[in-house]
C-alpha cells in the first residue's frame, strides 16, 4: 500500500466535510449563535440588576448553575479517564471514537467552570480566589485541579492531532484556502511521520494519557468533597467521591453513544462508525448503570436508616415536593437503560442511543435533587418564609444561560469539525498497515 496515495484518498474522503457547509449546517451555527446572544442579554441583565432576577436566595444559593458546572465537569473527567483508557485498546473500534472523546473532554472543561462564574455575584473580585487561596478550602484545590486538568486535557488532545495537521497539510487539494494551508503548516510543527518522530509522540501520548486517568480521578473527588465535606444535610457522605466518579462515567459514556449516533448519521460516517461501536458502549454503559444505581440506592437508604432528623427531612422533601422528578432521575432514569440494554435483542444502534439520552437527562436531575432540595431543608429553620426564599425556582435567565453554555459546546464541537476530521485519518492509516502486515505474516508462516 503506498502510504501517500492514501492519505490522499483520505483526505479527499474527508475535505468536504471540513470545507463545504450545508444548508442544513448553516441553519443549525445560526441557531447556536441565536441562543448563545440571547445568553449573552440574560447574562448582561444579571449583572447589571443583580441575583434577584434569578432563582438563587439566602438559603438556595447554588441553582441550575451549579448543576450544569457538575455534569460538564463530571462530562469532562470521564472523558479524560476514557480517551487515557482507549490508548491502551489496540483494537480497531477505539479509532472511530477516540477524537469524539478527546474533543468533548476539553469543550466540557472549558463549558462547565463558565458556570461557577455565574454563581459569583461580585465578579470583579474572581482575581481574589488566585491572589488569596485558602490551601484548607476544597474549592482551592477544585481550581487547581480544574486548570491541571484542562492544560492536561489540551496539551493531550492537541498531540493526538498532529499527525492529521501534517496529513492536511502535505496533501490538502488545490481548492483549499490558503489560510487554512498556514494553519495545518503552523499547527503541525514539522512533523514529517518519520519512524523516530511516530515513536517519539506515541511515548509522550502515553504518559500523557496515563497522567490524565490520574487527573480524571483526583479532580472529580476533590469536586464530591465540595460536598461531602460540607455540614448540609444529605451531603456529608463518605460515598460521594466514588459515587461521583460513577456518575461522571454514567454521564460520559451516554453522551458519547449520542455524539456517535448524530455524528455518524449527519456525516454519513457508517463506514467507520459501525453498530459494534453502539453495542460496546451499550454494554459499558449497562455495567456503569448498575452500579449507578447501587450506589444511589445505598446513598438514600443510609439517609432513611439513620434516624437523624434532618436527613428525614430531606428525604420527606424529595418524596412530596418533588416525587416526580425523584422517580424521573431514580427510578425511570436508571431502570430503563438497564431494561434496554440488558435485552440482547434490543441492542441497536437506536434503542441504545434511546437509553442514552434517558441516562444523561435522569442523571441531570439526581444532580439536581442532590443540590436544591439539601438547601431548602437547611439544620436550621429558614427564617423568612416567602415563597421564593423556601422555594427555588429557577427564571428565564438561568434557562436561557444555560441552553447558551449547551449552544456554546455544540458550536465549538462543530467548528472543530470544521477544522480536522472527527476520525483520525493516522488511526485508519496505521490500522490498515497493521492488517496488512499480520496477513503478510500469516500468509508468510503457511509457507
């Protein structure tokens, strides 16, 4: 096989993905576009009038800010932990998945702190938290971690595109731009796929991916004991690290089952996104959802059996004001995943991205009922009694803030799809010279 000729196919393959732009794909960045300036107005009136136009009191303090910052953030180190994990896989399949996972591992990253900064309501002091940590506050370490994290995450997801860079760059059509030529040039830093350099980047990768399952690991439970070290009834648990980084990889795995499904339909990318991609996820996401599910049971039944008042409290809260949403996120947002993917038969690639799109919204809302429903059954009694001081209720400008951050991943996932192909044309290279040299050898033993 002469290795540049088909790099030429692939790259022939996969430019009018990166240089042609449909109607459809027109309509839908406008569409981001229009709601992320309609967060932009809601961001604007919330600083100027303050956090009485949102849903946020003196006892409710953390709202859907708080909840989107944890599931991106939790999105975002099971992505780390899986894409270090896939590094280690020499089988096919991890080809096809590997840059999806890469790509929603730094978006999330940068998406989900965006909402901690919503929660402050003096920005111009944020420098603070940098000119004056506390080394004893967790939400120290939990910058720390967040920042490590990301510049690991960065770092790790740009190694993994140079070869591409240099493929686009050495074999790109005449029609292409000529910034988008300086660009792969300058991006690709002079890598020439040489035997030395290929085994030189697969080194730093490795230690790379290895760095970041480490990271994935210590930043998500430095996150759980925001929580669980904090006096508040329902958070003072010894099981919130595990039982976060479970939920993290609940989340993840679902949320890659549905970025394949639209990727692979939208892009018309059956040929490497193939249904055994769909059955691996499903089976990974029906073990995760087990013990999802494990611990939640555990985590609210130590809570009924300990007698204590206020954890009866909580739980009094959650089985009246929102019984709903407990049997959505509990019940219906765990059972039904399971149900689906245990049955063989109805492991398709539909069904099972069914299971994950109710696993990412039931996980959504038990990150809900862990943080509102705490705050409103406080150890103390809360001492004005209006509604929305009881109550929380989040407004438009927290809704459309958070659909604006939803808007915002979306539209940098598609520009960077605009840049370099979702699947990595060195991992299909590399595979296709993997196969052949294994016939050669088997062909080569029968003689």
């Amino acid at each position: 096989m002469d290795i540049n000729n088909r790099k030429r196919e692939l790259v022939k393959e996969f430019s009018p993905m990166l240089q042609k732009s449909s109607s459809l794909s027109k309509i839908w960045i406008g569409s981001l576009l229009a709601i992320i300036f309609l967060g932009l107005v809601a961001f604007t009136l919330q600083v100027i009038k303050g956090h009485e136009i949102t849903g946020m009191r003196d006892n409710v303090v953390w709202g859907i800010y708080i909840i989107n910052f944890i599931f991106f953030v939790g999105l975002s180190y099971s992505g780390a932990f899986i894409s270090g994990i896939l590094h280690f896989f020499k089988s096919p399949w991890k080809n096809s998945v590997s840059r999806i996972v890469e790509i929603i591992t730094v978006l999330s990253l940068i998406v989900g702190p965006i909402f901690i900064l919503l929660c402050i309501g003096r920005l111009d002091r944020l420098h603070y938290l940098f000119l004056y940590p506390r080394i004893q506050s967790p939400i120290t370490w939990d910058i720390i971690a967040i920042m490590t994290d990301l510049i690991g995450c960065f770092i790790y997801l740009y190694l993994t595109f140079i070869p591409d860079l240099a493929i686009l760059r050495d074999h790109s059509d005449l029609d292409t731009p000529v910034w988008r030529k300086k660009l792969y040039k300058f991006l690709a830093i002079g890598y020439q796929d040489t035997p030395e350099q290929q085994k030189r980047l697969h080194k730093i990768i490795s230690i790379m991916s290895t760095m970041i399952i480490a990271m994935a690991i210590v930043a998500y439970t430095v996150l759980a004991w925001i929580f669980s070290l904090t006096l508040q009834p329902g958070w003072n648990s010894t099981i919130f690290a595990p039982y976060f980084i479970i939920a993290g990889l609940y989340s993840g795995v679902s949320v890659i089952i549905i970025s394949m499904y639209l990727i692979r339909r939208f892009l018309k990318l059956e040929k490497y996104i193939r249904k055994a991609h769909f059955i691996v996820g499903g089976i990974i996401l029906l073990v995760i959802s087990l013990l999802f599910g494990y611990f939640t049971f555990t985590e609210y039944f130590s809570r009924w059996f300990s007698h204590q008042t206020a954890n009866h409290l909580l739980l009094e809260t959650l089985f009246t004001r929102y019984f709903w949403e407990f049997i959505l996120a509990n019940y219906l947002g765990v059972l039904i995943p399971i149900f689906i993917l245990f049955i063989k038969k109805l492991r398709t690639i539909n069904w099972i991205t069914f299971a994950s799109v109710v696993a990412v919204f039931g996980l959504w809302l038990n990150r809900y009922l862990i943080v509102v429903p705490t705050l409103e059954t406080p150890f103390l009694p809360i001492q004005d009694t209006r509604e929305e001081f009881v109550h929380y209720s989040a407004t438009w400008i927290e809704w459309s803030l958070s659909f604006a951050g939803i808007a915002a991943f979306f539209l940098f996932f598609t520009l960077i799809m605009k840049l370099i192909p979702i699947i990595p044309m060195s991992g299909i290279i590399d595979y296709e010279m993997n196969s052949k040299r294994e016939k050669n050898n088997v062909n080569g033993s029968d003689k």
